[in-house]
C-alpha cells in the first residue's frame, strides 16, 4: 500500500537530482519515507535521494520496491505549478503509480525492479577533508573550471587554509580559493583529486544556489556532495570517484 499527497516541486527536486545520474531506478516506499540510490551506468556516480514522510502533505506505505522511469515522472511533475499537489498511489494488481495533479491523470507504468541495475553498496570512509559551502559558490567554480578544461581538482594546500577548486587548460588556468570566511564550516585535512566536470555539471544542476552542501573529499578519494534541499525539499547526496593519476 502507498498512498501520498505532495507538492509538484518537492517532488521535482527528487526526480531531478536521481535523474541527474540515471534514468530508471528503485524506489523504495517504506513507513518513513521514500528513498532512492542508484549509479550511472559506467558505476563512476552515485546518487542517494531521501523525502521523509513529514516532507508529504499526506503519506501512508507499507514497505515496498518499485521500478520507476524517472524521464516519464519528470514529465510529470513538470506539468504542475510548483506549489501544486501531486497525489500518488500504487496500484499493486495492475502494477502502475496512479499520479493526479489537477484535473491530470495519468498510470505510469512500473519496471519490474530485477530487472533494473543493482543498487550499489555505500563505501565505508573516513574523508580527511571536509567543507561546506553555499550553492552558488559551487557553481561560480564548476562553472570556473569548465572555462578551460574538462576536468576539475579539489584540494587543500599544505597551510590546510582553503579549499580550492582548480583547472588546467592547455593554455590557459583557474583557481577558485575559498578560505574559512567564505565556507560555512571546514574541518581542512589533506586533499587533492581530480574529477570529470561532465559529471559534476550534472550533479550541479540540481543543487540549489542557497543551499549549504558539505563536500568530503581526499586525496584521489571519492569525492561525496551531500545538500538539502530548502523548504522541506529531499536530502540528497552524490558521489563521484576521481581520475587516478599517479602510477
């Protein structure tokens, strides 16, 4: 049984940031909530989405899995106002999610769940540096760094005074330096890896400008992009491993 009543834009930051990585996914309904991880098909990212039940103007669910096309639920969302009313329910027997927006409604048919890629299992590990800071700094080096290359380096100068957020061109370079008065909090320890700016374009796309992402990092260390979205939005979390350079 799922039965949920939420606002189109609260559900459109979720489809968004999964869809970011993949096109399909599981989508597990539990009483708390639902939540989604997934990986792109190179196993390169992942992506982790959560919305709590409160985050629902309306929600009750047994525990169940589904498989979803997330392309056609952002089709979806997409055609309601932000502060519109989204109302879910999971028809079990025709196995279709029966979505009402407005007048609109629509039966989304359900992928089975075998037979979409297997959710990956979460690395356990102790990233030596961490920082965070707002949206919109992110983007300004993401968008930085695209400038002149395609790819991007975090790290943290031996002083453990800033993060930087580096690029190397063939001829021309750029550094984007954040010391503690420009981040919301640091905990600064060795860092220094390089990561596809395609990927992080992504990624970027569904973080907002005013929201605080924590970023941990380390040296040619899977980097991890973890940020709420405001106004009771999904918590979301990316991670993206690093080009290896060294021999």
């Amino acid at each position: 049984m799922f039965e949920a009543t939420i606002r189109a834009d609260r559900l459109a930051d979720a489809v968004a940031a999964a869809g970011a990585l993949v096109d399909e996914c599981r989508l597990r309904i539990g009483d708390d909530g639902l939540s989604i991880r997934a990986a792109d098909p190179a196993v390169v990212a992942m992506v982790e989405v959560a919305l709590d039940a409160d985050d629902f103007e309306s929600y009750a669910a047994d525990d169940e899995v589904i498989g979803v096309d997330l392309t056609r639920l952002a089709d979806l969302a997409a055609v309601a106002d932000g502060d519109d009313l989204v109302r879910l329910r999971l028809d079990a027997e025709r196995r279709v999610l029966a979505v009402e927006v407005g007048t609109l409604s629509y039966s989304l048919a359900l992928i089975d769940p075998e037979t979409v890629r297997k959710e990956p299992d979460l690395p356990e590990l102790s990233p030596p540096a961490e920082a965070t800071l707002s949206g919109a700094q992110l983007d300004r080096g993401i968008a930085a760094a695209d400038m002149v290359a395609d790819h991007l380096r975090l790290r943290v100068p031996e002083a453990r005074d800033s993060l930087r957020i580096e690029a190397e061109g063939d001829t021309d370079d750029v550094t984007v330096e954040l010391g503690p008065d420009d981040l919301i909090d640091c905990s600064l320890g060795e860092a220094d890896s390089l990561y596809s700016l395609d990927y992080l374009k992504e990624m970027n796309r569904a973080i907002p400008g005013d929201a605080s992402v924590t970023v941990e990092m380390g040296t040619e260390f899977l980097v991890r992009l973890a940020f709420e979205v405001p106004d009771a939005g999904p918590r979301i979390s990316y991670r993206l491993a690093p080009r290896i350079t060294s021999a």
